[in-house]
C-alpha cells in the first residue's frame, strides 16, 4: 500500500493519539508507533506525515498539550516536596520516641543499679544478722548445758547432804535454778515453733 494518500481520519487519529502522548509526557516516537499498527502504516511515515502536515494544522494544540505536561509535572514536583515534607516529619517524631524511649531506658538502668545496690546492703545485713543469730543460738545452748550440769550437781550434792550450806542453797537457789531450766526447755521450744514459722 506504498504511497497511499492520507484520509482525514488517519490524520485526527494521528494528532489525537500523539497529542495525548505530549500531555502525558511519553515518547513521540511510541506514539507513532501505535497509531501505524492501527492504520497499518510504519511509525517512520506517521513520524513524516506528523512533522510535515499535521503539527502545522495542530499547533495551537500542540502548545497547550506541551504546556499542560509542564503543569502536570510541576504539580508531581510539588506533590514530592509535601511528600518529602511528611517523610521528614515522620521521621522526626520517629526521633523524638527513640528519645523518650532511650531516657526511659536510662531511668530504668538507673534505678536497677539502686535496688541492686540495695539487695547487696539488705544480703549482708541478713548475713551479718545470721551469724550473730548462730552465735547467740551455740552460747544459748551451752548456757543450757551448763544449768543443767550445776542442776546435776546440786542435786548430787544434796542426796550426799554436804550440811547446812547446801539446804540453804537449795533454799534460796536450787529452785530458782531448777525454774530457770524448765523455762529454758519451754523457752526453746517457743523458739522452735517460731523458727519453725519464720
């Protein structure tokens, strides 16, 4: 079909279809190429027939399509720059929570160190009490032991009656001796239940 003349409507759908191509900001060439798959010509002839008959007949058209891709794309500029304004917001309230979220952390550090420095203190205490409690509880029991050996022996001495000396002790302090240790025995069984409960 070399040589065919144009038609009218070839012509429209040429200028409509690269207009539109010019609007939106594409390629010429691509628009050349569609419209010869259509109308069944090379994008080379619709390049040709564009440039020597049709953008002459269009180009008020023409200048309004170019102008309004300078809009468009100033628009899509600014619209980045409000993007960019919102990424940068973003990211500074993102800073100011890792802030506050790191002031937190540090409080927390701060106060673990105290409460371990207190645990420390509150262990040694309890330690330091625990083997005075020890100490206290071994010379208890050897005070136990030892009323219970003079009990022993005054009791002995008694049986042997040693004289006037020892019913006088005995008056005055083998009983309170022989009190002192049933109050240690119940005494210390007081203080077995309560160790039991402690």
């Amino acid at each position: 079909m070399k040589g065919r003349r144009w038609t009218e409507e070839e012509d429209r759908l040429l200028a409509e279809v690269v207009l539109q191509a010019v609007h939106e900001g594409r390629n010429q060439l691509e628009a050349f190429e569609v419209v010869g798959k259509k109308i069944g010509r090379t994008p080379g002839a619709c390049g040709f027939r564009w440039n020597a008959v049709v953008r002459k007949r269009e180009a008020e058209a023409f200048r309004k399509a170019k102008k309004q891709r300078i809009a468009s794309q100033l628009n899509k500029k600014r619209g980045g720059s409000q993007n960019l304004r919102e990424v940068i917001r973003q990211l500074q309230a993102y800073n100011n929570e890792y802030r506050n979220f790191q002031e937190s952390l540090n409080k927390m550090e701060r106060r673990l160190k105290e409460k371990d420095w207190e645990y420390r203190q509150v262990s040694e205490e309890h330690a330091r009490l625990s083997a005075e409690w020890e100490a206290i509880y071994q010379i208890r029991a050897e005070l136990k032991e030892r009323y219970a050996s003079l009990l022993k022996l005054l009791q002995s001495a008694q049986q042997a009656g040693s004289g006037e000396a020892v019913q006088k002790l005995d008056a005055s302090g083998l009983s309170f001796i022989k009190e002192r240790a049933e109050d240690d025995e119940c005494g210390s069984e007081v203080d077995t239940n309560q160790e039991r409960e402690t």
